[in-house]
C-alpha cells in the first residue's frame, strides 16, 4: 500500500523527512563515529590535522612526517586556523566536535540548494551512509563537500562575495574546493565576483600568519605544492587505498602503473566542458543542478588522491543527479542509482564478504557506477531540454 494511502506510513515518512530529523540523525552518527574510533584509538588522521596547529605555532614543516602520527599531513596552512578550537580541546571532545562540525556544514550546503525541502532532505538521507564511512577516517570531505554546495548555491542566489568566500576556504584548505568555479558563467556580476575571490585569497592566504610569521606562511605554501606532487606520484599503486578513479581502475585492471593520469584527464575535461556550449540552458535550474552533480563526481573520479572515504563527495553528486531526474521511475536511472548505492557506497561494509570486499578494493571498482553515472550526466547535459523538468525551488 502506498505511503500517502497509509495514514501511519504518511506520517513516519514525513517525519522522517524532516530537517530537524536528520540534523539530529547526522549528529548522533557524528558522535557514535567519533566515540567509537577515540575508544579503539583510531584516530590518525584527526591528530594530523590537531598537529598541523601546533606545528604552525612552533614554525616547524607542517608537511614533514612527525613521531606523533603515521603519514603526513597534506592540507593548506589556513588550515591551522579551523583546526584550533578542536585543537585546544582534549582528544575526545575534540574529534567528536570536529565531526559535528563537519556534518553541520554539509547539511548547510544540502540545505542551501535551492529545491524543495523534501528533495533536499531526500538527498541528504541518501548521503548518510557514505557520510559515516567518511567520519570514521574523520575526513574533512565532508564539509567540502558542503562548502562546494554552498559556492553553487550563494552563486545561483547572485550572493557573489559569499560564493567567492565558500571557494577561496575550500581551495585553500584542499585544492578540490577550486571546482566552485565550474559555476562562474551563473553569475550575473562576474567582476564583483571576481574581485570577491581575490580579497577572500587574499585575506585566507595572510591568516595563518597570525599564529606563526609571513615568511612561515610563505613557505608553507611552496612546501604544500611539493608534498602535493610527491603524494600524487605515490598514489598510483596497484595494491594501495587510494586512486580510486577512473585512472586507477584503468591502471588496477590493465596491471600497468605506468598509465599517465594525463591523457585521462584531458578526456574528462573535454567532456565536462562539452555541456558549456548549451548556453541556452544556463537558465534553467534543472540544468545547473546537474552541472553541480557533474562536478561533485569529477572532482573524485578523476583524482588519483581519491580513497573510499572522499566518495562523500562524489555521491552527493549522484545523490543530486537522481532527484533532479524528470523521469526518476525509468528502469535505467532506477538501476544505476541502485548499482551505486551497493557498490559504490555499501562495498567496504561487511554486507559484503571480505574477498570480495577485497577485489573490488584492488580494481578500484568503487569507482564504477561514479563513472557511468558520469558519463550519463554529461550525455543527458548535451542531449535534454532542461525547460521541461520541474523542480520546485520554495
């Protein structure tokens, strides 16, 4: 029986939908991660970013590699300023407001987009599982994936000094924040948001020379560059936990780690770019919306830095493309929505047997249903009258 001829299924449904339901939803998973991984003293990556504060303080490399931690860190020195507060805290308080924290600036960037209310809280339960795959490793994607959400948003709203900021924070911290731009041609003011962009740069670059020096900052910044090209020439491995892309399938499944990211890379933004050329849909939500879902998963799928934990990020755009579909009964979108909920989001839980947990793991086949929806999005960008779809925007 339908939920809307079930007065009890009506109700749950709409309860569950929300936004007071799934803030506190998203808070206890933020919390029930964050307590879990600080009882089993899994939490590296949280002291990575904790360090990067204090090494700023004391002036040392914030990219080297520290007897505190395992790996290193790999974020921009504005970093140091919203690490802080978590920072100065107790450990355990401290990751567990920082995964609060992050989880409150995706739902600010789900709930910003300018769709109905239930489309956008549909989304957001879509995203919850990848969301606590990416709190448990304590990922900062997370409020990327927000502040991407929030750059198209505030840009579509023509609020350009906001946009500018959301981008500038996101680039600065980890350069996939840098993807805002894809939304530049919405703006009807592009010299005020042009000139936004700069002084946010400007002002995001200078402050972190409030805990240490200019000539610190300065060069933190040459040191980010270096430890970003030395980290992209270690991802492509046949056996790691990252290169979960389209080149890292390509390299996992021909055996062959020598394949250049390059020609990958110029193929795909060949094709993102293609829809450009529709400037007659520009106008139309539907449209933009699908190029907001488009750059969410190109940004993941053509990373070779991609691991399981970052597909917060892309399956927000997968989550975005299925609701903005006109037809979200047709047997093939129904299909590959399904494909990448089990395989892109459910594969590393123990849903699945560890073999075969494993050789998705080696051939990097999270990455699949991404690609596919993908390639999908930017065949529908080139082909469909966007005029027709209806999405609500109150």
């Amino acid at each position: 029986m339908a939920a809307s001829q079930n007065p009890k299924l009506s109700k749950i449904f709409s309860f569950l939908l929300k936004k007071e339901c799934i803030v506190a939803v998203y808070i206890i998973l933020a919390i029930v991660a964050g307590l879990k991984q600080y009882q089993h003293h899994s939490y590296n990556n949280y002291l990575i970013f904790k360090y990067v504060y204090y090494h700023t303080l004391d002036l040392q490399n914030l990219f080297d590699n520290y007897p505190e931690y395992g790996d290193s860190n790999h974020y921009g020195p504005v970093f140091s300023i919203f690490i802080a507060p978590f920072a100065l805290l107790p450990d355990g308080l401290g990751m567990i407001l920082w995964n609060v924290a992050n989880v409150a600036i995706l739902l600010w960037g789900i709930f910003s987009l300018p769709i109905s209310i239930n489309k956008r809280s549909i989304i957001a339960w879509i995203c919850a599982h990848e969301a606590l795959t990416a709190l448990f490793s304590f990922q900062f994607n997370i409020a990327l994936t927000g502040l991407i959400m929030l750059s198209f948003s505030y840009l579509v709203k023509q609020k350009e000094i906001q946009s500018a900021f959301f981008i500038a924070i996101g680039t600065l911290i980890k350069l996939y924040g840098i993807v805002g731009l894809a939304f530049f041609f919405f703006s009807r003011n592009k010299v005020k948001f042009i000139i936004a962009g700069v002084v946010a740069l400007c002002v995001l670059f200078a402050l972190p020379m409030l805990l240490s020096s200019p000539s610190f900052v300065v060069q933190s910044y040459a040191d980010w560059y270096h430890s970003l090209v030395h980290k992209n020439s270690t991802n492509a491995s046949l056996t790691s936990f990252q290169d979960i892309s389209i080149m890292g399938m390509a390299r996992r499944i021909s055996g062959d780690v020598s394949l250049s990211n390059t020609p990958f890379l110029l193929g795909g933004l060949l094709l993102f770019g293609l829809p450009y050329l529709r400037i007659n849909q520009f106008k139309y939500l539907a449209f933009r919306l699908m190029l907001l879902a488009s750059t969410l998963i190109f940004t993941v799928i053509f990373s070779s830095g991609s691991e399981s934990p970052t597909y917060i990020i892309a399956f927000a755009g997968v989550a975005i493309w299925f609701i903005v579909q006109q037809k979200p009964k047709n047997k093939w979108i129904l299909a590959l929505f399904i494909f990448a909920f089990v395989l892109t989001s459910l594969s590393p839980t123990d849903i699945f047997p560890s073999d075969i947990k494993e050789f998705i793991r080696l051939y990097s086949l999270k990455a699949l249903p991404c690609v596919v929806i993908w390639l999908t999005i930017i065949f529908q960008m080139m082909k469909e009258d966007f005029e027709s779809y209806l999405i609500a925007d109150k």
